[in-house]
C-alpha cells in the first residue's frame, strides 16, 4: 500500500492491523515500514501467587574462583 492509500484509509488500516493482519507501507513502490500488530501483555497476576524463597545464606560472600 502506498503512503498516499494508507494516509487517507489510516482508520481502515489499523482495524486490520489490530485483527493481526501486517501491512506492507511503500514509497515510490518501494517498501518502507510494516505496520503491525503490537504483543498484547497477558493476563494480568494476582498477588501472593507467587513465592520468593530467600535462603539463609543469601548474602554470604561468593566462593573465589582461581584463574579465570
């Protein structure tokens, strides 16, 4: 689709694009961007349904590795 087309149809072009289609934009005939559908985030967390473990020795000191 030329910029011309998809200036005047941007409305038409994005129900189609949000319906997961992809749609080629050209200049001259030549390809310039593609205009697609963006992830949608998933289903949103509820709290408290994940669990943290924290060992005990969380904060002691890392082992020293000779001779990396």
């Amino acid at each position: 689709m030329n910029v011309h087309e998809a200036k005047t149809h941007l409305s038409r072009l994005l129900e189609r694009v949000r319906q997961g289609e992809q749609v080629v934009i050209a200049r001259a005939g030549t390809p310039v961007a593609i205009l697609s559908p963006i992830d949608q985030p998933g289903e949103k967390r509820a709290p408290g349904h994940d669990r943290v473990v924290i060992h005990v020795d969380f904060d002691a000191p890392l082992p020293e590795f000779e001779n990396l």
